[in-house]
C-alpha cells in the first residue's frame, strides 16, 4: 500500500521536520499551509492556503482530495495569541477554533471516503501541554484542549474503517512559535529550560518522533490517546 500524508503547516518547525521523515520513508507528502516549503523533493507537493479562512480550507481540500488519495492526515498548524483575561476577546477564540478545530474537520471530511474505501487511515493533531492550563492561553489552551475531544470521537467514529485518531501534545518546543514569545537564547529561555524535569526545551524531532509512532501502518490497535511530549512537564505546573 502506498501512503499520502497531508502535513498542515508542513512549510516549517515540526511540520517541515515530519515532511522530511515521512519522505524518506517512501510517502507522498501534501503540505497545506500559507506559503511553500523551502526544500523540494519529487513526493513533495504544497497547496497555499490559509488556515484561519475556511473558504480556503474548502478549496485546498477539494483540490488535494481530487488529486492525491490520502491516507494520512496531520493538522500540524497552529498559532498562540497570548492575552491575559482582560485584554483577551471571544473573537480570539473563534479564530484559533477555525484554525486548529474547523481546519481539521473540513479536510477529514474531504478525505475520508478514500480513508474508508481502505479500511485504513491515520489522522493526528498536533496538541499542546498548555491544554492542561497555562497563562495568558485562554484561546490557544481552549482550542487545543478541544482537539483532545474531537480526537477522541473521532477515534470512536472511526475505528470500525481501520481508522485511527491521536493526539501528539507537546510542551515547549524550539521554534518559531516559541521563540515568538520567549526570546531566543535568552535568561528567560535558560530558566524555562531548568524547570522541566528532564532539564532541557524540546526539539521537532521530538515530536516527529512521536508522530512517526502514529503513522505506522503498523500501529493500529492505539486510538483515541494523547501522547505528551513535554519533558516531564505536563506531570506538574509550567509557566512561560
């Protein structure tokens, strides 16, 4: 069986790494994200949209749908809008739900009659430790803490097709989202590192590590599960 994988915000960070690790594993893969991947390869496809607009996410879907048969599916993409209570506004958090809830949901649908035709997918969210709680993450928190749910029925929804649904949750990650709040190679950036318990800040291949257990065609008695990958992190209080 071939496999097609679309990796959203596939262009960079965790997503550009996943790429690179599911290509050489023989994939095709699809990124969907707002610009083009910086590498190029043969099994390498990208479609421009962005996410926070759901007539683009349609229209990406329709056009991935018609020309790949895809059998993995991977919502990588996702932005922190980080706002104490007060300053924090409900139009917050109907963005980020389009980006990391909606986004996913309109591209499963488009791809799941392949999936079902199969008997076989893979579908991942790219979670959050902060969906255990963090500062200033109303919506970021909200919204990744609302994957877990999706996920989980999904998972049950899917499961008789041999399709599986899980959540990677990573804590603090090097990458550009994080460096868009804690500057990089700063005394904030050291401390935060002496805090986790395994006494460092993540790495994407971390993470791809995680997501590659999920890909495995092989993998298919484990659905419905959030794995964090957080250095310890997600066990006791972490604050950025």
């Amino acid at each position: 069986m071939t496999h097609t994988a679309v990796i959203t915000g596939g262009n960079k960070g965790i997503g550009a790494d996943l790429a690179q690790a599911l290509l050489a594993r023989d994939y095709t893969v699809v990124s969907i994200s707002r610009r083009a991947p910086e590498v190029s390869h043969p099994h390498l496809h990208s479609v421009e949209a962005d996410l926070l607009d759901g007539q683009a996410v349609a229209e990406a879907a329709a056009e991935v749908a018609t020309n790949h048969e895809v059998t993995h599916l991977i919502h990588n993409a996702g932005l922190i809008w980080p706002n104490l209570i007060e300053a924090a506004e409900p139009s917050d958090i109907t963005g980020l739900a389009q980006l990391h809830l909606g986004s996913a949901l309109t591209l499963l649908k488009a791809f799941l009659p392949a999936m079902k035709a199969r008997q076989f997918g893979r579908v991942m969210f790219n979670g959050s430790r902060a969906a255990l709680g963090a500062p200033t993450r109303t919506a970021y928190g909200a919204t990744k803490a609302g994957m877990i749910g999706m996920a989980r029925t999904w998972a049950l929804e899917l499961a008789p097709h041999g399709i599986t649904v899980n959540v990677v949750a990573p804590g603090p990650i090097l990458t550009d989202n994080f460096w868009g709040i804690v500057e990089k190679d700063s005394p904030q950036q050291e401390a935060l590192a002496k805090r986790i318990p395994m006494g460092r800040l993540g790495r994407v291949d971390d993470v791809t590590r995680a997501f590659l257990f999920f890909c495995d065609p092989e993998n298919s008695f484990v659905t419905g599960q959030t794995l964090y990958v957080c250095g310890g992190a997600s066990v006791g209080s972490l604050q950025i």
